[in-house]
C-alpha cells in the first residue's frame, strides 16, 4: 500500500478543484488503495497565509480541517523524529514547511505529492 503526503498547495487545489491538479496526482489521492496523509505543518502553514491575506480559503481554517476530513486524509503531528531528522537534509530547499514536509516523508517512507520542483531534489519519493 502506497502512503501520500499531501503538500499544501494540493490540498487547497483539490478542494477548490483546480486544473492545476495533475492527473498523477488525482488518481493517487482517489485510490482507494492508498494512504493519504496531510502535516499539522500545512494546517500551520494555511492558518500563518490566511492571517497575512496572502490566501484567502471560503470558511477559513474551520473549513481547511472539514476538507481534510470529508477526504479522510490522516493529519499527522510534528513528530521528534521528524525535527530530529531536519539537520541532514541538503540545502536544496529554504521553506521550512517543505522541510518538515521532506523530513516527515523520508521517516515514515511516504510519496510526497508535490508541483514543486525543489522538494524533488531531496532523497524522498515525489509524484505529480
């Protein structure tokens, strides 16, 4: 059974429907036969966004929970071994919620599905 991590911009694209969505990326969210997981991290991350007006989500955060929900996707926790994991990533990439993101991923050997180019270039499976 494949395990996802859902990078931020996939969940508010899946919930807004977008064509931005890619294909991989539908079909690996859809499969029934697969785990799909989102990090507190990008709750964190929509709730830092939404307080600077640099994104707006209908229903706010509230709203943001009741998505990840209705899709059952498991939120997971920041995690020691997560942080712990931090200091040998490469510097590949500066945003340190795609850091938590790769870190979470490579410990609990999951897929990041991720548009982003830059989490591509860490030692962590991406599809999209």
């Amino acid at each position: 059974m494949t395990k996802y991590l859902l990078d931020t911009h996939v969940v508010l694209w899946l919930a807004k429907n977008s064509p931005l969505l890619s294909t991989t990326a539908k079909n690996a969210i859809f499969d029934a036969a697969s785990e799909k997981f989102v990090s507190i991290v990008s709750a964190w991350e929509v709730a830092i966004k939404i307080a600077s007006q640099k994104l707006h989500v209908d229903g706010g955060l509230l709203e943001f929970f009741k998505m990840l929900d209705d899709n059952g996707f498991t939120v997971l926790p920041v995690e020691k071994k997560y942080v712990l994991r931090l200091p040998a990533l490469a510097d590949h990439h500066k945003d340190p919620f795609d850091r938590l993101l790769i870190a979470t991923a490579q410990v609990e050997k999951m897929t990041i599905l991720t548009v982003d180019e830059n989490i591509r270039k860490y030692d962590v499976p991406s599809k999209w």
